[in-house]
C-alpha cells in the first residue's frame, strides 16, 4: 500500500518546477501505546474540560483560546480570529537560496520527510533538480506553508528522492551559553588527552541504526506477552552504584581494554613439515 502524502506543492527553483509530495520519514505510529481506563469497570475513560473555578463541565461550543497576558487575565481569541492569522498558502516550495550541506547546526533541525515526485510526467525536472544539487554537493533552503504555518526547510539530495527536513526558528533554538555558562575550564594534561584520542581512535565505527534497539519498547513489549500468557512479571534488579575512580587510572584501563590482541604465531615442527588440517568428515564408531 502506498504511502499518504502529509502535503502536495510545487517543488519551484527559479523557472523549473514539478509538483511534489511530502511524506512522514520518521513515525511513533508503531510504538506500544497505552489507553486509560477505568480500574472498576475495565471501560475507557475520556477526557473532559471542566471550568476550574465552578467544576463545571464546558460543552465545546463554549470552549475559546485565550493568551494570558497577566495572573488570571487573558486575552480571548475566537476560532475565526485564529483562521484569519494563518497564513495563505500558495503550495509553493520555493527554493531561495543554496547552501553547503553542513552549514546549518543540525540544533536547528526539526523533522524529517521525503519528498518524492507525485507522477512520472515531474520526474524529469525533479531529477534535474536533485542531480544538480548532487552535483554541486549542496543543501536548498526553502519556505512554504505547512500545516497552517510558515516553514522553512532544508532539502537534501537522498537515493533517488529528496529529503525535506523542517528547521526551528531562531526563537525556538535555547541559547547554549545559558546551560554552559557555570562549566568551568580545565586545563587537560597531554597523557590524558592521548590517552582520550587513542580510546577514540580504537573505537571508531559506523552508524547503523540497526544495530541500536529501543529497550523501553522492547521491555513494554515483553510485558505485554508475559500479561497475555500470565507469566510472573519479574521485578527488574537495581542497578548498583558506580564506584568513584581515579580518572587517570580509568583511563590507562580503558586504553589497555582497548588495544587489539595478538594472535600467538605458531612455532615451526621440526623437520619443516606442516602438520595435515583434519578432516571434517567423521566415521561413525563400530
């Protein structure tokens, strides 16, 4: 079954442009979720809004946003006040300038989608456009709405696709010197910045997103069986508490844990003669 597209639009750089579709790259949709319930009744239980002054329950006719502007005060807005703020939308992704494909912090990165040609008639000046970025080995930034607001995004040559990824505004990336302010400077001596690089250097290695597994989900699923086919939930052992160690020696340690063993050559028969593999077929006893 083919994938539903999040969004349809043009795909525009300059003259050329081909529609395109943008599809959902990263879900939740498969992970374990859980609904509410009524422990005496085993029913579900839904939610509901109550005025928090009377406990009264609000019918959704009489339910409005509002933006506090002091303790206790706001500011009513009215669901076509709302609408009239939202942007127009041409469903246009106009590409506005071209960029090198690590200039952006990936702080500024939100969520991922493909974005793939929605017929075959676009996929000529879709593959023009991608080939060409490929080329030149570079990232379009881009802006339309989406999902009622303005986005600006990040398109990638990816396969035979693209990858648009959403960015965070400005406003919404947290200024890192508020987290890092109270971090002191330390002067590290050399042996242990060789020490540092050498565990490094050992432990380089590629990403591959299967070999990590997502052991919440792995251990909610495992509980779920064990629920079903009324096994004994065992209860998980706590972990004990990390030794306080000398941070040079633990160094030395994993630095020795890290370097590659030798394999012990074989000494040489005398006589010269190597000694004969065995064979791997076996004669039945008897």
């Amino acid at each position: 079954m083919a994938p539903r597209a999040n969004w349809k639009g043009f795909l525009k750089v300059g003259e050329v442009s081909c529609p395109v579709a943008l599809y959902t790259a990263a879900s939740t949709s498969d992970r374990i979720a859980f609904h509410t319930l009524n422990r005496k009744t085993g029913n579900r239980v839904r939610r509901v809004f109550v005025d928090e002054d009377t406990g009264k329950t609000v019918d959704r006719d009489d339910q409005v946003k509002g933006y506090e502007v002091a303790s206790g005060e706001y500011v009513v807005l009215s669901s076509d006040e709302i609408a009239a703020a939202v942007p127009e939308s041409d469903k246009t992704l106009s590409i506005t300038a071209f960029i090198g494909c690590d200039d952006i912090d990936d702080l500024y990165f939100d969520k991922p989608y493909y974005l793939a040609p929605t017929d075959a008639e676009a996929a000529e000046a879709f593959a023009l456009i991608r080939e060409g970025m490929r080329k030149k080995k570079v990232a379009a930034l881009a802006q339309t709405v989406l999902f009622r607001r303005v986005r600006t995004v990040l398109i990638r040559a990816h396969d035979d696709g693209l990858i648009a990824t959403t960015l965070n505004f400005d406003y919404e990336v947290r200024d890192a010197e508020d987290v890092f302010a109270d971090v002191p400077e330390i002067e590290i001596a050399d042996e242990m910045l060789d020490l540092a690089q050498h565990i490094i250097k050992t432990k380089r290695g590629t990403f591959d997103p299967k070999d990590f597994d997502d052991r919440y989900e792995s251990a909610l699923a495992e509980l779920v069986r064990a629920k079903i086919e009324g096994r004994k939930i065992q209860p998980r052992k706590e972990a004990r508490p990390e030794p306080v160690v000398d941070l040079m020696e633990a160094l030395r340690e994993s630095a020795a844990m890290a370097k590659p063993r030798r394999r012990p050559s074989a000494k040489p028969r005398s006589g010269g003669a190597r000694p004969k593999a065995p064979s791997r077929s076996r004669k039945k006893a008897g």
